[in-house]
C-alpha cells in the first residue's frame, strides 16, 4: 500500500509537499523539487523550509502554517498557486500538506485576455465617442482622442478633399488629403499640421494604404526607407521625437476609401505587431462609417442650403413706399423653411410676407420654395391678404393630400371645421396655441406652415394685414413708442377649413417702422413667447433715430437665443408717403364727352410733373382706357395718376367685368385700343375691389434700350396701322 501511495504521490502533475508542524519539510514530490528547484535530499534531511532558498513570500506562506487556497507565488521565473492545508483533522499528525501548480503559461493568456479584454472596451467606447456629431472635421478629431493613448502614443488623421464638401472621393495616386487631427504631440513638431494639404509620394506607407484600401504596418520606422522619402527633413525631426512604429490604416465606407488613419508609437511602448494592424483596422472602420455618415450629411445640408438660398430673395425689388432691411439666419439643426419677401404691387403698393415651415432638411425647403412661388403667383392677381391666404391654405392642403397618397396612407388631421380650431386665442397665447395646432397636424401627415401677408399703400399711408398661424407684427411708431397690433390670427395653412381668414388695417404714419418675425425669434425651449416678446419690444425701442439695417442689427443682438433651435426671418420695413403733389385724381362722369376735358387735365398735370415726354402715349392709354369705362362700366369712374418710379395710371368704375386682349381682324371697326395700351404700357392689368375694379398701367420715365415712345400723334397713327389683324 506504501508503495501504491507513493507511486500515485509521484506520478501526479501537480508538486505535493508535506510540512511537520516544526517547520520541516517531511516529503517533496517530483513535481515539487522541480518547480522549486529543491535539492535531491531537502526531505530526507528534513530540512526547514526557510533553509530551502526559496522566493521570501513562498517561505513565509510555508512557514507560517496558515491555511491558502491558489495563492500565486513566484518560484524563479515561474509564477505558482499555492495550496494549503492542515492534515490533522484528517487523521493525521500536525502539519500541513501543500499543493503547487504552475500557472505561468495561464498567466500570459491571462494577460493576453487582459489586453484583449481592454481592446474590447475601447472598440466600444469609439462607438460612443466617435461620430457625436455630423460634422466631418469633428469626427476625425473624435477618431484620434479615442487612440491616444489606449491604443497609439500619436494618431493623425486626414481626408480626401471631397470628403470635406460632402462629395463622393475617388482614391487615386497623388490625391490631395487634407490633415484635420493631430493627437499626442505638438502640432508644431508633426511633418504637416492641421488644415495642410498632404500629397503623400508614392511608394510611402501611407500611399500604398491608400491605393490598395488595405492598413500598411511598419514595425521600425528607422529602417523604413520607403517612409522617408516622403520629406528626409520632416521624418528626422519624428524619428527625433523617439517615434519609432507605424500603422497607416485607409479609412473606408461601402468600399470608398474617404482618407487615412495614422497611429504611431514610441520609444517606451511596445513597436505595434500583426495583432495591432487587426485591431488598428478595425477601430478605423467603425470610424470611417461615422466620417461617411457626416459627408452624407454634409452633402445634403450643402445641397439644402443651396437650394434655399436659391429660393430666397436675391435682391430686394426696387421701389419708392418703404426702406427694407432683413435678416435671415438658419438654425443649428439645419437648413428649415422660413422665408421673406417684398413683392411690388400695382398703384405703388408693396406687399410684405413672412412665413415659416415647420421642420428641416428639403423637404422643409423645397415647400418653402413652392408656397413662396404660390405667394407671388397670387400676389401678381393682385389679391387682398384674406383671399391669398384663403387660396394659399387651399394650396398647402393639396399638398397635404399628394403626400399622404404618396406615402400610402390618408391626408387629413382628423378634425374638419371648428373641430380643427377650438376656441379662440388670447393676445399672449396665440402663437402657441398655433404650434400646437403646427405639432398636431405634423404627427397626422399635415404640413406645418404659417404665414403673413401685408400690403402697405405709400398714397393711404395705410397697411392691410392678415396672417394664419403666424405672429403678429410690431409697430414702431415715429417718436419711438413700440406695440404689438392686434391682428386676427387664423389657423396655420392647410388647417383652415371653414374658418375665415380676417384682416386689420393699419394707419401709418410716415416713418413709422413696420417688423415681421418669424417664431424662432421670440420663442424656444429657454424661454416662452411672452418672455420672447417683451425682449424684442425693449430691443425695438428708442428706435425713431436708428435705420432698419441698424434695427435689424439690435433686435438680433438682443433677442436671438444662443443656441437657436429655429430658422429666424426678421424683416423692417420703414415707411414712406408718396408725395400728394405727385398724385392727381378726377370723379368721370357717365358721358363720352366728359373724355376731353379729362385727358387734357391729366395732360396738364403730365406738364407740370415735367413730363412732355411721354404725353402723347399716356393721350392714348387715358382715351382708351375711360371711353371703356364710360361705355362698359357704371359709377363711380375715378382717374387717378401716380408720380412714383413710373408714370401710374388707374381708370376704375363699379363693375367687375374685365377687358381682355385680343387680335382685332382687318374688318373689325374696333378691338385695337386694349391691344396698343399693351404696346405703349410697360405694364397694365386689372385689380379687383370691393366696389368693382381697376385698370392700370405703367410708363416707364427712363430712356431705356427698346423702342423709343411715340412722340406725336402721327407716330401713334404708324403703329395703330402695323397692329396685325387675324
């Protein structure tokens, strides 16, 4: 049995000692002196087991007795878990039996868990911390905090030029990149710095990268001579900074190469080996779909902006009743759908718009550019405000309507007639009960638009306003004083239904100062609509001195938020009169022969204004156009001419039946009036008012390129013979 025991205590793997409870060691098996390197008579000698020259933590833990269980212990250059326990409760006498394990291979697996394990975590923390943003610039940057220096002592980092535009790159030999990182040392000490642009020589690791779409490892720059020829000069000052490995990683999306990642390391850190080209390749990936994701972005923010600033005023339309400035800033969420206009109108009016749609990205800017069309195809019938809006939210519901059947499912909110317009709003709460009404109809498939519209006239001095789910405006009068007018607000376009649309008509003193906004300007998540207010009304007053550019300029300072979070339009527009000695004005009566003594009066006020030039065409324009009147219309018949930039002339009457243009033929008697008006008028066309219509047209008082104005009564003769007959 002794001899079974102790074949089987020799045989096991593992090192078997066995200590008296004097300190001495009793028994060693083969295991144990040759992980503990005991000489062949440690046991037979019995000798103590801190004569045994082992490691000083191995020989207190033996000859303390104490009780252990895998407790690592160095033997040598071998690392051991030490096992101990008392025999005596086991029949025994006093002592202990210790067991030993080599656990020095397990301990650089261990290790190498320990790195990957570490690996891991950072591969998820660059999903955390890479592509925060949509900005590309910023994503590079994000790509190099996260390297260094968990992975690289430097990291650097450059794209491909058209990356930077948001444009789809092509990798090809002696492509530009441009640097956008630099991490881990001083810019001042890198070969380029951030912002250079970079044609790396071919041959160099970073265009071999580059060209083949695959990571490049140099392990020793120093023998690298493919690396130095990119600059001998730069790549010493590397080398002198102790830089001694490299990987060169392409940055690639969807098999697109958008750049490259370069991680270095230096004297004191391992020189990078296979297993970190895997790991570099792989964290540079899930970068380069973050980089793809903001030049994508980049695209399409680049694309929106063009095209709404396609869509929004160029230059401000010349004209004489008000002085305009505006300002328009996008939010930092992007490109949105707020606009402005100035649009002449007939009889020296102009129209004033703001408006707004709800969102951002083109969809937000294409609409704005089809309502802003719509608003100047409707102003050009020269429709009063209730009635362009009425047919504008009749537009915005077609809209509503295509979309819904393009997206397969039904347009419509769900509410119809009061339904979609509960209650009424306060003066202070209207505006947000509107973008409530905005947030609703966006979650059913509606677009969320708003808009006013006003028409100032220069000769009333007189404003007539309406709006639909947009803020009202502000008044600035001429000694300063600041109001808001309490004009009716209606529902936000395209939720309209059955409710009217109401206007508010303003008398305006000359020099008063008009202001349209769109909500970004008085209202986000710091702050609610009233706060909003009563800063812009401080902002606008003491304002009888200062121009609307300057106006402009203080409202921004003083209301815009700090982190807009919507498109803001600002318009002011300071008003004028037109002159009363450049307006003339006669009652007609219903006789053919009152047309003389007429058009010699207007002749005569022509004289005054010093315009002989052009008296014989506006003869004949005036002729036509009051004979049409007395013969086609009914009381009362008005002749009103303007002095303003051109030569306004205005025939009304009572009726709303309106002459068309036509081709007289060669036998007809008449029809020819109406046509040569057209040829002598740089404009005409009709208005409608309440109490019948308006005919107008204009003259044009400069001597500009084109035919020259008739300047006798036998040149008017000329042209009636060359108006074609059919």
């Amino acid at each position: 049995m002794y001899d079974h025991h102790h074949a089987v205590l020799h045989a096991v793997r593992e090192g078997v000692l066995i200590i008296g409870s004097d300190g001495r060691l009793l028994l060693a098996n083969d295991e144990a002196r040759r992980l503990l390197g005991l000489p062949p008579d440690a046991d037979t000698e019995r000798r103590r087991v801190t004569d045994l020259g082992l490691d000083p933590q191995l020989t207190a833990l033996l000859a303390s007795g104490r009780e252990a269980t895998d407790e690592v212990c160095l033997a040598g250059d071998r690392l051991l878990a030490v096992s101990v326990r008392p025999t005596a409760p086991y029949g025994g006498p006093a002592g202990n039996a210790v067991t030993l394990r080599d656990t020095t291979e397990l301990r650089g697996l261990a290790g190498r868990a320990e790195v990957a394990q570490e690996r891991l975590k950072l591969i998820y923390d660059a999903g955390l911390r890479i592509g925060t943003t949509l900005d590309v610039a910023r994503t590079a940057e994000e790509l190099a905090d996260v390297a260094v220096p968990r992975f690289a002592d430097v990291v650097t980092v450059e794209l491909l030029e058209p990356v930077l535009r948001g444009e789809e790159p092509e990798a090809r030999a002696g492509t530009a990149l441009r640097r956008l990182a630099v991490r881990g040392a001083p810019e001042a000490g890198a070969i380029y710095r951030v912002g250079d642009v970079i044609n790396f020589v071919p041959g160099t690791p970073m265009a071999t990268g580059l060209a083949d779409g695959r990571p490049v490892l140099v392990k020793d720059l120093r023998r690298s001579d493919e690396w130095r020829r990119q600059d001998m000069a730069g790549t010493q000052r590397v080398l002198d900074a102790a830089i001694r490995s490299l990987i060169a990683v392409p940055l690639q999306a969807r098999g697109v190469v958008l750049g490259l990642a370069n991680f270095w390391r230096a004297e004191g850190s391992d020189d990078f080996d296979e297993e970190d080209l895997s790991f570099a390749e792989e964290l540079t990936a899930r970068a380069a779909v973050a980089i793809d994701n903001a030049r994508r972005y980049t695209r399409e923010h680049t694309t929106a902006v063009t095209l709404q600033r396609s869509l929004l005023p160029q230059k401000l339309p010349e004209q004489s009743a008000l002085e305009v400035a505006h300002r328009y800033l996008p939010a930092q969420a992007g490109v949105g759908g707020d606009w402005f206009d100035v649009i002449p109108l007939p009889g020296a009016r102009v129209a004033l718009v703001v408006g707004d749609v709800v969102g951002h990205g083109l969809h937000a800017a294409a609409t704005m550019g089809r309502l802003r069309t719509a608003v100047h195809n409707f102003s050009a019938l020269d429709l009063p405000p209730d009635e362009l809006l009425n047919h504008l939210d009749e537009l915005v519901s077609h809209i509503d309507t295509d979309e819904a059947r393009a997206a397969g499912h039904s347009a419509g909110s769900g509410l119809d007639g009061d339904e979609a317009w509960p209650g009424s709003f306060g003066s202070n709460t209207e505006e947000v009960r509107a973008e409530e009404m905005i947030a609703d109809g966006s979650r059913t498939g509606i677009t969320g638009a708003t808009c006013l519209y006003a028409i100032y006239d220069p000769v009333a001095g007189r404003a007539t306003l309406a709006r639909a789910g947009h803020p009202g405006p502000a008044l600035i009068r001429p000694d300063g004083t600041v109001s808001f007018p309490d004009v009716p607000v209606s529902p936000p376009l395209g939720l309209g239904g059955s409710v009217p649309v109401e206007t508010a008509e303003l008398t305006l003193a000359e020099g008063s100062r008009l202001v349209l906004y769109t909500n970004g300007l008085v209202e986000n998540r710091e702050r609610d609509i009233d706060t909003g207010l009563e800063l812009l009304r401080a902002a606008l007053a003491d304002s009888a001195d200062r121009t609307p550019d300057q106006i402009c300029t203080a409202v921004l300072d003083a209301v815009l938020p700090a982190h807009p979070s919507d498109d803001i339009a600002l318009l002011v527009a300071h008003t004028q009169l037109l002159d009363p000695s450049r307006v003339a004005e006669w009652e007609v009566p219903s006789d053919p022969a009152a047309v003389a003594p007429i058009r010699s009066a207007c002749l005569h006020t022509l004289e005054n204004w010093g315009l002989e030039r052009i008296e014989f065409t506006t003869e004949l324009i005036l002729s036509e156009l009051i004979t049409n009147a007395i013969r086609y219309g009914t009381q009362p018949i008005r002749v009103r001419l303007l002095y303003d930039r051109t030569l306004i002339c205005e025939v009304s009457d009572g009726t709303s039946s309106s002459p068309h243009l036509r081709r007289a033929a060669a036998t007809d008697e008449g029809g020819r009036g109406l046509f040569l008006v057209a040829q002598f008028a740089e404009r005409w066309g009709t208005r409608y008012t309440p109490g019948g219509k308006v005919i107008w047209t204009e003259q044009s008082l400069d001597d500009g390129p084109g035919e020259a104005a008739p300047d006798s009564a036998d040149d008017i003769l000329d042209q009636w013979d060359d108006v074609p007959a059919l």
